[in-house]
C-alpha cells in the first residue's frame, strides 16, 4: 500500500516525506532533518506517526534557497 502525495488536512494540503524530498530536490533523510530542525512545518499521523510535511513550509523553503546569492566586491582587499 502506497501512500498518497499529498493530504488534505484543515485546509492545508500536507505532503509525504518522498513528496516534499522530490521538490526540494534531496532525499527523505534531509527532509526528516530539516522536520526535526524546525525548518519544515510537520504534523503525525495519529496511527503510524508517519510524517506530513506542509505544502507551504516546502513552498517558503523552496523560494529561500533559490534566492540569489550577493556577489561580494572582491576587489576592495576587505577594505
């Protein structure tokens, strides 16, 4: 039995651990890290206490990690 990518829960949409890894780019195991990090917003299920990653919090940390990086000016000799 396999689960389904997303749930909705409350009016939130929650994703499985595999589904926020695959749009975030990692594996499971950095998800489950950035969960216990409080980087990522988690609830359990009450029976298996599998993790649902919200659909927003994967979104936030999506748009943070793509933002540009600043250029620093180099040429000054840290002056």
């Amino acid at each position: 039995m396999s689960l389904k990518p997303t749930v909705e829960l409350e009016g939130k949409t929650y994703l499985t651990t595999g589904e926020a890894a695959r749009r975030l780019f990692t594996t499971p195991a950095t998800i489950r890290r950035y969960c216990d990090r409080g980087h990522l917003e988690v609830c359990r299920h009450p029976v298996n206490n599998y993790r649902f990653i919200s659909e927003e919090s994967v979104d936030r940390v999506l748009r943070e990690f793509s933002k540009p990086i600043i250029e620093q000016d180099l040429g000054s000799g840290g002056k």
